[in-house]
C-alpha cells in the first residue's frame, strides 16, 4: 500500500516537472514559480510521511 503511495507521488512530481517544463518554454515566470513550489512539496512528502 505504501509503495503505490510512493509511486503516486513519483508520478506527481514528473507531471509537475513537465508542467514547469512547459511554463519555461512559455517564458511565463509565474507559472513556472507555481510548479517548482509545487515540485518542492510533492518532494518533500516522502520525508514527512514516513
């Protein structure tokens, strides 16, 4: 069970890296801000539910 928590997380946070990605090329600074902040929680989830 906690495993596919852990890949749910994993594949969280490769989305929201794509989406940074995708902000990045768009040149919009906010949008990517948005993602990164998000990368960092959805990071750092493992850490705090362990």
């Amino acid at each position: 069970m906690a495993f596919a928590g852990f890949i749910m997380l994993l594949v969280a946070l490769l989305e929201a890296i794509a989406l940074m990605q995708a902000a990045l090329n768009e040149l919009d600074i906010e949008r990517f801000y948005f993602w990164s902040l998000t990368a960092s929680v959805i990071a750092g989830l493992p850490i705090v539910l362990w």
